[in-house]
C-alpha cells in the first residue's frame, strides 16, 4: 500500500480493503460456445486483507488432499462444503462480501449491436430516451436478439471484430427486412429508422474492435466482468469508509494489459445510478486506488477462497448441505448479471416503476415540450 493510501486509512481508523479476484469460463473472442455458456467472475472484498484468518484452513486441506493449492473442481462437492463453511467461520469477524458476475456470452453479440448502432450520441434517428435509459435501451436489446435467429448474431460479432463496415451494412440490411415483424408499432418505428439511418450513414459506425492487436479484448466478457468488479470495489469503499489497499485478480496472459489499463484508465471514477434507470453521474473518487496486482493463486489464499466460493455458487446444487452453505455466501453477495433473462426482467421492473408514477398535468405538458425539442434536435442533425 502507497504511504498517502496508509495515511487515508489510518485518518478513517480502519485498514484499507483488499479485492481478491477469479474468473471461469475463460472466453475471449469465443463467446458461442456451447459447452461453456456463462462467463463466471467472482471476489471476496474484504476490509483488511484475510490471508492470515484463511491460512491455516487452507494448509490443512492441502495436506489432507496432496495438493499445493485449492481449486474447487479438484475437490468434489463434499469436500469443498467443508472448507467453505469453515472459511466462513474464519472470516465471521472481518467485514467482508462476496461480489459475483454472470454473462450469458452469446448476449453480448446483440447488445454490442445495439451499442454500435442505437448509439443516439452517434445516430440522430434514434430517440435519446431509446439509448439512454434502462427501459427501452434493454427493450432494444431483446428484440435485436429476437431479431438475430439463424446465424446472424454470430456474423454480426464476426465482422464487429474485425471492424468490417460492409458486413455491418450487410446485418443492418438483413434485420431492417425482419423489422416490420416487431409487434409494438413505436418500437418497429425505432429500430426501422435507426438502421436505416446506418444503412444510408455508415460513416456513423465508432469500430475500434481491430485497431491494434489487443483491442477485441475490450469487447469480450473478461473485461466486461472486470469492469464491473471495479464498481463493485467502489460500492464496498463507500459502504465501509475506507479506501483500496490491493486489488489481487488471478493471473491471466491473455487480459492482463488490458486489466491493467482499464484500472489505470477508470478505476478512479465512480457513477450514481438514476432513480428511473437514466443517465447516470459520474464522479472521481475521494479515496486512494491501491494498487493492482495479477498474481497465481498459489501464492495468494484469498485467490483460493475466491476461487471455492465462485465454484460452489455458479452451480445448480441438490445436496442440501451444499444449498446452505450456499446460501450463506449469497446471503453476503452483491451480484451483477448479463443475459437475456436480465434484460426481460429490467423491462419489466422499469415499466411497473414508471407506470406507479403520479405524474401532474404541469409534468406531462413539459414532458411534451421537451420531447418536441428533442425531436427536432434529431431533424436537425439527420439533415447535416
């Protein structure tokens, strides 16, 4: 830890937290496999690091197995019921969370669409309410995946790699044909005007899928995982009033520049969610950022506590000692998912929230004026 993160720490009169990170179901650029569906990310957040509480139990369970280190596959469902409800014994006096990310990979081909082509900062057909809140913008992701049958989610994620503008048109082209299929008439007149648009502009489309070597890593689930375990690490800051000591990820060849640009580049702004699933604001964080370290887990316990905990959680258990010890880490987990079955159920809390809403006539009036504002703020810019 840096002297000024120490000094931070101290003034709150608590040590600083430690993130302890593991990934499964490693994908990259392969995000249709079958035999792997779901990118799995999990990490123990703890205030003060826990390698000292966890250590003994987890040097007994290695001696017991032959094993230099723990991997939950390695070990049978029984045998890692019993080390994790003894590491949750151990850390019953240390303040700590369980933070858990599933992506249904193949989704991320037609939300990656709608970012590249609903985008309404770069499309002006597309309303700015359709992009920039929850409701319509998760509305659009589901019928584009809808819209996607027979291939074309895996053509279009093919030419967004390599940054194909001609195999864009060609997918824009394909599902404007399908188009007038979609049952809600304003939502058939969003999704039609904005890949017309595209078709007729494709001087629109910000690729960067291609540019340099690495850049397709910024797309895949990894990162995106990644990217949501730094805001999970803010939550827990500000949760606690303390500031970041370590951040531990285990250590991947494939991410690791880009895990270290993306902490480097973002893991110092933090965002306020809106009330109604808008826009939301971002701000710099008051606290020190630690430092990032990628590390085996061999020669990290808290790597291998991280790495139980995801192998029991991510599975679909009938033990019902397992369901219990189960429960008690999800009972202390902040979770954050990516999938189609997400996407539906956001629809559907967004409508019932905005529909409970008691709106005067004063609000719909200006509702009204600002729409028509918008509108022509759109006619203006489709006519540059």
């Amino acid at each position: 830890m840096s002297r000024k993160a120490s000094e931070k720490n101290h003034a709150l009169g608590k040590p600083g937290a430690y993130v302890y990170a593991d990934e499964s179901g490693n994908s990259g650029k392969g995000i249709f496999s079958e035999q792997s569906p779901i990118y799995y990310q999990g990490a123990i957040l703890s205030v003060g690091e826990i390698d000292n509480a966890v250590a003994p139990i987890i040097e007994r369970y290695c001696d017991q197995n032959n094993l230099e280190r723990l991997h939950g596959y390695e070990l049978g469902e029984a045998v890692v019921n019993s080390i994790c409800i003894d590491l949750i014994k151990a850390l019953e006096g240390v303040d700590w969370q369980f933070h858990y990310t599933a992506i249904e990979k193949r989704y991320i081909s037609p939300t990656k669409f709608v970012d590249t082509v609903f985008d309404c900062y770069d499309n002006p057909a597309v309303h700015p309410l359709w992009y920039t809140t929850e409701l319509f913008r998760h509305t659009l992701c589901i019928l584009i995946d809808d819209m996607m049958e027979g291939g074309v989610d895996v053509a279009f994620w093919q030419y967004y790699l390599a940054d194909d503008v001609d195999g864009l048109i060609e997918i824009c082209g394909i599902l404007l044909e399908r188009a007038p299929h979609i049952f809600d008439k304003r939502a058939c007149e969003v999704v039609t005007d904005g890949l017309e648009y595209a078709i007729q502009n494709p001087d629109i489309f910000t690729l960067i899928a291609a540019k340099g070597k690495s850049a397709y890593k910024k797309q895949t689930p990894n990162i995106v995982a990644f990217s949501s375990l730094l805001t999970a690490t803010h939550r827990f800051c500000n949760k606690f009033g303390t500031s970041v000591s370590e951040l531990i990820h285990d250590q991947s060849d494939e991410f690791k520049g880009t895990m270290r640009e993306y902490h480097r580049m973002f893991f110092g702004v933090d965002y306020e969610e809106d009330e109604f699933g808008g826009i939301p604001q971002f701000k710099e964080v008051e606290y020190e950022l630690g430092t990032f370290k990628l590390e085996s887990s061999k020669n990290s316990y808290g790597l291998q506590v991280a790495d139980l905990f995801l192998w029991l959680v991510q599975r679909d258990v009938n033990d019902e000692d397992l369901k219990q010890t189960k429960a008690l880490i999800l009972e202390n987990c902040d979770d954050y998912f990516i999938s189609r079955n997400m996407s539906l159920a956001i629809v559907k809390a967004r409508h019932h929230q905005v529909m409970q809403q008691d709106i005067t006539p004063e609000q719909m009036q200006a509702g009204k004026q600002l729409n028509k504002q918008i509108v022509a703020n759109q006619l203006r810019k489709m006519k540059k």
